[in-house]
C-alpha cells in the first residue's frame, strides 16, 4: 500500500513545479506573476463553487458579464484563471470539445485584460505589486503561462498511453519543438 501524506499548504509543492516549469520552458516573469499561478494551481485543488469546472468558457463569460458591476472585474478574473487552468492542463478536453486553443487564450487573456483595467482603480497588491500588473502581464503572455501550466501538469500527473498518443498526434500535425521537448523525455521522439 502506498502511504498518503497530508499537508496543509500546498502552495511550496506547487512554488517548486511552477519554478522548475518556467526553467523548463524558459519563461522569465514576476516573481508576483509566478506567484500568482502558485496560488492559481493551489485555488484549483479546492473544487470552487462557481463557475463550474465543466462549464462552457461562453457560458462562464455570460456569467461574468451578467454580474453587477462590483461583481465583474472578480468575476472576469475567474474566466481568465479558468481558461487559463484548461489550455494548461486540459488541452486535450478543450480539443475534444472542439474548442479551439487559441479561442479559450483569447477569451483568457481578454478577462485579464478587463481585469487589468479593472483594478488600475483599484489599490489592490499581489506580494506588493499592483495587481492590475499582474494581470496585464498575464493577458499579453497568456499562452506563455499556458505552457508553464502544461508543463507542471507533465511533471505532476501521470499520463497513460492515450495521453501520450495524442501528445504525438498533436506534434506531427504541429511539430511543435515544447511538445518534440516533452516527447523526447518520454524517449517517442
């Protein structure tokens, strides 16, 4: 039997896959932005109530653009985080859902965006830098962290053979060198 530990916080389990992704796919950002996706993948073991994970990224901008007004900008930051939750580490549901992951990064990095200049009015700090930075950050280099996500979702969940499969059949329609990278440490490519 494997033994199971518990922990309290799990946000140095993620600090160290988030750090090692980012050498990894050669990202060099914030320490508030790195920070960030930290507290993201750390959000995201706890279930949250809205939106739902399942939902519809259409159905989430619905969502948060029928808020009030005081609702949107928090609201907007949950599309983005959603979004960029599943172009990181759910890039083949999105494809077997027949979104495009362009699509789900553009509508996260717009919801960030909207975020950014939400919060220009606001006095709002991640670890000391405006928040609005943050997300602005967040939307213009939206794929970038995509990536990171993806790769500490590599690092930290096991992957069957249907999911390597598909990693190939995505690389010889794209070639992407990320995923030749990623392929070549499986010993596929």
């Amino acid at each position: 039997m494997v033994a199971v530990s518990t922990v309290q916080d799990v946000r140095p389990y993620f600090q160290e896959h988030v750090s090692a992704a980012m050498r990894s796919v050669d990202v060099d950002t914030r320490e508030e932005t790195a920070g960030y996706l930290v507290g993201l993948l750390a959000d995201f073991v706890l279930v949250p109530d809205e939106p739902n994970l399942d939902a519809p990224l259409a159905s989430v901008l619905s969502w948060a653009l029928s808020g009030r007004p005081d609702e949107r900008v928090n609201r907007m930051r949950c599309l983005g985080d959603l979004a960029l939750f599943r172009c990181g580490f759910f890039p083949d549901q999105l494809e077997r859902r027949g979104v495009d992951e362009r699509y789900a990064a553009a509508l996260g990095g717009r919801a960030y965006d909207a975020v950014a200049s939400g919060d220009r009015r606001a006095s709002d700090t991640v670890n000391g830098l405006a928040a609005s930075e943050v997300f602005a950050e967040l939307a213009a280099r939206f794929l970038l962290f995509a990536q990171v996500l993806d790769e500490v979702r590599e690092r930290t969940a096991m992957q069957t053979h249907s999911e390597l499969t598909r990693m190939y059949t995505r690389f010889r329609m794209g070639g992407s060198p990320r995923l030749a990278r990623r392929l070549a440490r499986r010993g596929l490519c």
